[in-house]
C-alpha cells in the first residue's frame, strides 16, 4: 500500500485522485484551505485519510506539512502538486501583480512541496512526485497566457526533475489534463482587472469558452484519478501523461505546428554555424 500526499483536495481532480487512493487501501495525506475541511476529508477513511491545514503559497506551512505527513504515513511514497487555479486575459491586460500571485499558487506553491519532500524521497532511494499541469503548458491559447506560463514553467520543472533524480530511483511524471468537470471554470476562475476591446475577438473569448462548456468537459475527474493511479503503479511510469481527447487534439496540433516550422526552417537554423 502507498503513502500519498496531495494538495487541494477539497474539490476537483485533488478530492478524486484522493478518494481513488483510499478506496484501494493507501494512505491519503490531503491538504486543504479551510478547518471544517479537515474533518470532512479525516472522515473519507479514518485512520488512513489525513486532512492537513496548508496554504501552498506559505512556504513554511508546506515543510510543516510534510514534516507532519511524514510523521503520519511513516514515509511517503507519493507526492502530488494538484493545487493551483486558473486565470483568463490577454498578456497585456494582465497587471504583474496579477502573473505574480498566479505564479505564486502554479509555480512557487509545487516548488516548495518539491523541495520540501525531496529530502525524504532521496533518503530512501525511491518516491514518485507528480506534477498537475496542464495541456495549456504544452499548446498556448489566447487569453489563457499566463495562466498557461505557469504551467509551461512547471512542465519544465518536472522533466528537469526527472533527469536530476532518475539516478536516485525517484519518479517524475508531469500530467497535462484537457478540461476535466470539475470546478476549475466556477466562480473560482480568476479574470484580469482591466480589458482593451482590440482582444475581443481572440483573448476575451477564452473566458466564456471555459465557463459555457462548465459541466460538458470531455472528461471525468474519476476515471482522470483512475488513469494517473495507474502511471504511478506502471513498472516505468511515463514522463507526461495527456488526459483527454482534447488534450491529445491539442497537443499534438501543436506539436505538428512545432515539427513544420522547424522543419521549414532547418536550413537557416544550419547556416548559423561556426566556420571551423
């Protein structure tokens, strides 16, 4: 039986891929924002579903919490960077105050679950950290700039990772879901202060593209926990799992867009090179 940590466990994909654990017998240490949050989710499966009070951006209550987690499970085998939140605007509409606080959950949040449980996971030679991405840190979508920055950002955090750590028997493996029915394009979906009416037709549209398709996303957040059990169970887990018919659509346009400019251009990408 595995040992898990995972942040935001309250709703969403966090609270199924905590509830697909237990319900195969590991041990669940969540994190959540509120107190009464705690108790709901210690009840999921008493004695193996632990509840933690953390805001991810308090870099001190995330060692806390590990700390404690470790305490809790005798050593996690599992730790997984799910807490984060979204925001629509165009790159110019959005204040740096606004990328920053982003930043702060999508970035700095993970970085410092990361660095906090590292020092356990190498001790033993072995652990699996998983990374919630997005297929917006792999295709850009107008309007969703920033918020696909951070998850770019932590794309490269976690195959960087894995390169640094695969000699130390430890596991990465980035998860990139498309649209997931959950709460993610709620009230929650944070919006840029200001808006300039020349990004009406490309940035602006972004927002009520996620809010109308609220509830009729391609996928189940059940089925997603289900999927990403199994990579961290497989024999040699992938390095990105894509969640989704429309993260695989994406993903790979973007790819092919990618693979014909570079390929159109190879020849001035050659003529750069140094004469011997």
């Amino acid at each position: 039986m595995a040992n898990w940590f995972v942040t935001g466990v309250s709703t969403g994909l966090g609270r199924a891929l905590a509830e697909a654990a237990l319900a195969k017998g590991d041990t669940v240490v969540g994190t959540v924002r509120a107190a009464d949050q705690v108790t709901a989710f210690d009840l999921l499966a008493p004695g193996r579903a632990h509840g933690l009070l953390m805001d991810v951006t308090n870099e001190e209550m995330v060692r806390d919490a590990i700390d404690r987690a470790e305490r809790l499970t005798g050593g996690l085998n599992v730790v997984v960077n799910n807490a984060g939140r979204g925001l629509t605007g165009a790159v110019e509409e959005t204040s740096l105050d606004e990328a920053r606080a982003l930043f702060e959950v999508n970035i700095f949040g993970p970085l410092a679950v990361i660095r906090a449980a590292l020092p356990y996971l190498r001790s033993r030679k072995s652990g699996h950290i998983v990374n919630i991405t997005s297929v917006s840190g792999l295709a850009a979508w107008a309007g969703t700039g920033i918020y696909g920055a951070s998850k770019f950002a932590l794309e490269c955090i976690g195959r960087t990772l894995a390169q640094e750590l695969e000699p130390l028997g430890i596991h990465v493996t980035n998860v990139a879901p498309g649209g997931l029915r959950t709460e993610f394009a709620g009230e929650a979906l944070a919006d840029v202060g200001s808006h300039i009416a020349d990004y009406a037709p490309t940035a602006h549209q972004a927002r009520p593209t996620l809010i109308g398709h609220r509830g009729q996303e391609p996928s189940e957040p059940a089925l997603a926990a289900k999927a990403i059990i199994a990579a961290v169970e497989a024999a040699q887990p992938p390095l990105l799992l894509l969640l989704g018919t429309d993260a695989l659509k994406y993903a790979e346009h973007e790819f092919d867009a990618l693979r014909a400019d570079i390929t159109l251009w190879k020849p001035v990408t050659l003529a750069v090179a140094a004469d011997r």
